[in-house]
C-alpha cells in the first residue's frame, strides 16, 4: 500500500479550522476524517494526510460521506475541503497556516518507535483482531508517517554535526575542524562572487533548505548530482559545474548520428500529438511575463526547467512514463542536479532565455535522443503546457511529482522533497491568485515563444559544439557518400 501526502492549505476563524486537500490521483471520494484532540487525520486512496494541530478541534464522524457539509470534494479541482470546529471558539490557533505533516506529538512518536521496535501495540502480530484489513491501513499508515518523520529527524542531526563541526567545536583524531565564517562558503569562491548573509547559501525551493542535502543514509548510487553539497557552493559555482558537466557530456557523434540518421523513431517521436495540442485556444494577449519580485521569478525559471524535463519525457515516451521518467526528468533540469536557477535581472526575458537555453544544452547531452528539432518540439510542447493554464500546469506538476517518488531512488525523492512538493504547495495555497493565474501563465507562455523565434544553435552550444558547422560538413559528408560519425 503506497501511500502519498498530498498539498494543502490550512485556514482559520475565530469558530472552524478549514483544510483544503488536493487530491488528483484520488481512487475514490470517500475518505476518513478523524479528528481527535489536536491529532488530525485524513486518508482518501493514495492519499494520507496526518497533522498535530496546534490547538484541539472536535468531529463527530469518523466516516465521512463526501456530501455531508463538513467535508466536500469539489470534483473540477480534485480537493477535498474539511471543517472542524474548534473546541474552545475564539482561541487563536498560532502556525497553522504553515503546519506540515505529523502523526504524532513529539513525545507520542517516541513511544510509537519503541512498539514498532518490540512489535507491540499496533505493530503486533494479532490475528484475532475484528478488522485486520483496518488495522493493516492504521499500520501502514503509521510506518509511512514514522519513515518520513525518522528521515526528517535524522537530517536535522546530520545538519547539526555539520554545523558542530564547522563551528570547530568537533575533535577527529589529532586534528580540529576550522572554525567555519558566516556567509563564506567552504569551496574557493571566485572574485567578484556576492558572500551569503547565512552560515551557507541555501537550496531547493526559494532556496528555503539549508545543511546537506543527502539525509537519513542517502547515497547517489546512479550519480545523478553534479553539486552534492549545494549549501556550500554559491551560485556561481553551481551554474560553472551545470556548463561544464554540459560541455563534459556533449558528444559530436552521437549527436550527428541523430541528425544524419534521422529515422523511423525519431520522426514517431516528432509526430507525436501531445494531448494538449487542439485544447489549446490561440493567445487573445500579447503581453510578456513579469514578475513583482524575485520570488516570482524563481517560481517561473523552476517552472520551465522542470515542465522542460516533463515535457522531453512526455514526448519521447509517447504519453506513457517509463521506470525511468523520474531519471530523465531530473537529469534534464538544473535545479536537480546542481541546485542552479538563472541568476534574477531586471529584464525577465533575458532569464527566461538563459533558463531555456540550459534545458536545450541538457537535451542534447543527457538523455537518449539528441536531436535540434526535437529540443524545439518539447519547447512549443512547453509552450502549449503554459497557455492550457493553471490547472493543467498543476496537475503536470503533480505527475512529475508522482514519478519522482514512484522512482524509488532516495535522492530524487528528496529532490522531489526539497524542490517539486513544495513548489506544488505554494500552488495550491495561491490558487487563481498571482502567479497561478491563467493571465500570468499566458505571459509567461509568450515570453518562451519570443525566445524560441530567437534561439539560435550558437547561442545554445558556442563554438565548442559549433552546431551550424558540424551539421552542414555532415551533410556534404552525406552527399559524397561518407558517414561513420559514431
């Protein structure tokens, strides 16, 4: 039984606590509530959502019929929405709009890992049991929360060994960490780089995680990221080991073996139909993306690297995701490999180029098919994407999600973690609002459309790949017989 946390939103008056939950991949639409003190608990297949609230709350029901009216399902947004009342009306519940997932009170969890060690309570064998099947749910339910939970934990340690050991304040051997400089990072940085005003530069989202990046035991067995240690690398560098892991990849034959062979398979993939083609009404606006502040640009430069990717996938698998989806999908983003969104400027179209420049560099080194105009395809593929609006950008989000986490691997699950969830969130807590807008959206789908009109291959390889160059000898070679560019 797998089981996924969903996005939501948490609200407030001086009576109710209001959960909106979105649900896309719902099986079913009746779900169970339970609500319990300040434990709250809702599951709707695959879906589990636990929360420690910070004040108590009282339902009745415990199986809820999705019409009653404390806990609808709006079908068009696949959202559930939950009202429980408070039970002391008026109290003022401090956090809850920022609350995450928990099962359990910090001392209950504690006492939950001991039975799950000495198999007791709910993790004891008990055949005689009424209901095994609920009791499996509970059960299953509780190790998901508890793994996730551990994982958290264990990193929050794993960080504050760094810092110990940063701050000198950690013995190996004869020797004794240096002491380590707020806003400096451990990697030699280049003249003229900006220093951070935090004891390291943060990543993932909004750049709102700090300490490793690989917890709980993670290893990058398939050596999926270019820059391990994001905390400690600024931005520059990680934009440097982006290019040059780009440049390192770039490979002339197996690019012109492509171009020169262009055969049955790669002529199916470009005349594939994404589902979005014909859905899509034209543009009735002409007006180009901006953003009112940095935050905004960072949600837009994550947004095309990761709808890239999903997109690349989409088409070369033709609308049906592989095992390997969630490998091709991350490879193909900068964000997941080395931790990099475009450096913000006054002028949004001059990001937004640099941001589709680096998705049309990665695909064409990493993934199987390398082809100029199938980079331009999965770009028009983005395009239509955009302009479908909010809701269709979501729910593409919520699949990149899915298979991110379906990949089993440890470290694209936390990059899903660190990256796509709670880009995901901010989505929803939005709604119509802002950037989530169709408007906004639109705007942005124009500005990729006027930077693809002026993509250019030099622009995109230089003149180390010289892809004008090499193309045309490949086609002379082509006319005077010749070929082997493998």
């Amino acid at each position: 039984m797998d089981l996924s946390t969903p996005s939501f939103r948490a609200s407030q008056d001086h009576r109710f606590v209001r959960l909106r939950i979105h649900c896309p991949a719902a099986k079913t639409q009746k779900c169970v509530v339970v609500a319990h003190g300040n434990i709250f608990g809702f599951h709707l297949d695959p879906y589990y959502l636990p929360l420690v609230l910070p004040g108590p709350v009282q339902r009745q029901e415990s199986n809820v019929d999705p019409s009653a009216s404390s806990a609808s399902f709006e079908t068009e947004s696949s959202t559930v929405e939950i009202v429980l009342e408070k039970c002391n009306p008026g109290e003022h519940f401090q956090g809850l709009e920022s609350i995450q997932p928990k099962i359990l009170p910090d001392s209950e969890m504690e006492e939950a890992r001991k039975d799950s060690r000495l198999g007791k309570g709910l993790f004891a064998n008990d055949s005689s049991c009424d209901d095994e099947g609920l009791r499996e749910v509970a059960r299953k339910m509780m190790e998901s929360s508890m793994m996730r939970e551990n994982l958290h934990l264990e990193g929050k340690m794993e960080a504050k060994m760094v810092e110990e050991e940063e701050e000198g304040m950690v013995e190996k051997g004869e020797f004794k960490t240096q002491p380590f400089q707020q806003g400096v990072s451990s990697h030699p940085a280049e003249p003229g780089e900006k220093p951070c005003s935090k004891p390291g530069f943060g990543y993932g989202y909004l750049s709102r995680f700090h300490g490793p990046l690989l917890v709980g035991g993670i290893t990058d067995t398939r050596n999926l990221l270019e820059v391990d240690d994001p905390d400690r690398s600024s931005v520059e560098q990680r934009m440097r080991s982006a290019e040059a892991n780009e440049d390192s990849r770039w490979d002339e034959g197996r690019y012109l073996d492509n171009f020169v062979y262009e055969d049955e398979q790669i002529q199916d993939l470009m005349a594939w139909k994404s589902p979005l083609v014909g859905r899509v009404a034209p543009s009735s606006s002409s007006s180009l993306f901006e953003a009112p502040d940095a935050s905004r640009d960072d949600q837009a430069c994550l947004l095309l690297q990761i709808h890239y990717a999903s997109c690349y996938d989409q088409r070369t698998t033709l609308g049906d995701p592989t095992v390997e989806s969630g490998w091709t999908i991350s490879s193909l983003s900068r964000c997941m490999t080395s931790s990099y969104l475009e450096s913000q400027s006054d002028d949004a179209n001059q990001w937004i180029q640099r941001t589709v420049r680096g998705s049309i560099r990665r695909s064409l080194t990493y993934p199987l098919y390398r082809h100029w105009r199938l980079s331009l395809q999965v770009l028009q593929d983005l395009i239509h994407l955009l302009s479908s609006g909010r809701s269709k950008v979501v729910e593409s989000l919520v699949e990149v999600s899915q298979r991110l986490e379906e990949s089993t691997d440890g470290v694209m699950v936390r990059l899903n973690q660190v990256w796509i969830q709670p880009l995901i969130s901010e989505a929803f807590q939005q709604d119509q609002q802002g950037f989530w807008s169709d408007e906004t959206l639109e705007a942005l789908s124009n500005s990729v459309t006027k930077v693809k009109e002026r993509m250019t291959k030099m622009e995109v390889g230089g003149e180390e790949w010289d892809l004008e160059v090499i193309e045309e000898a490949a086609r002379q070679a082509q006319e005077d017989g010749e070929g082997g560019f493998i």
